[in-house]
C-alpha cells in the first residue's frame, strides 16, 4: 500500500501527471482542451511530446505526492531541450486523494 517510486529518463508528462477521467483526453471526455487551444502553462516536452525528467512518486492507502524536473525545448514545439536547468525547466507536483481528486501546480520556468 505505501510506496516510493523513481523515475528518470525520457518521459511523456502526460502519463504521470494530471491523469483524471474527467478530464485527460479532450476527444472524448469533458474538460483539457489545452491541447487544441492555449494551456495556462508551457508543456515541457519536445516536438514528439517528449523530455528528460526526473520524478519522485509517494502513494500510501488513498493518496500520493508526484515532483517531476524536466527540460524544456530550446524553442516552443522544438526537437532539441535545454541542457541548463538554471534558465530553462519545469518544475510539476501534484497532490492526489482517494483516486479522484487531484491538485496540480505547474512553475515552469524560463528566463
């Protein structure tokens, strides 16, 4: 019931972090159209939807903690990341309780 999870490679944000039934796929669900129209945030993923990440995993009974770190594109939608981790990365953490309800805050940050 109580575990620590790891993870670090090339990932897709989008299968660890805010996956709710209401609203993780905008063709046939409710809500998350940011994937046809502008998000309030900067996804970090390359032009194929993928980044170099980090993330650290803590689930025990009914709730979990997710951090992730991961690169940005040098450019939005771009192929190559952003090595430099002190001017361009984003920083995900999410709060998840009883399977349903789930807070996420994304800082991206790039100077």
């Amino acid at each position: 019931m109580r575990r620590l999870e790891f993870r670090v490679g090339k990932l897709g944000l989008g299968g660890f972090l805010d996956t709710n039934s209401g609203g993780s796929d905008s063709h046939l669900q409710f809500l998350n159209w940011t994937v046809d129209d502008d998000g309030a945030y900067d996804y970090a993923a390359n032009t194929r939807g993928y980044t170099d990440g980090a993330l650290i995993e803590y689930d025990d009974h009914r709730w979990s903690v997710r951090f992730l770190e991961a690169m940005m594109p040098k450019v939005a939608n771009g192929l190559n990341l952003d090595a430099d981790l002190a001017r361009s990365r984003s920083e995900n953490l999410e709060l998840a309780y009883g399977g349903g309800f789930c807070i996420t805050a994304r800082a991206p940050s790039a100077c």
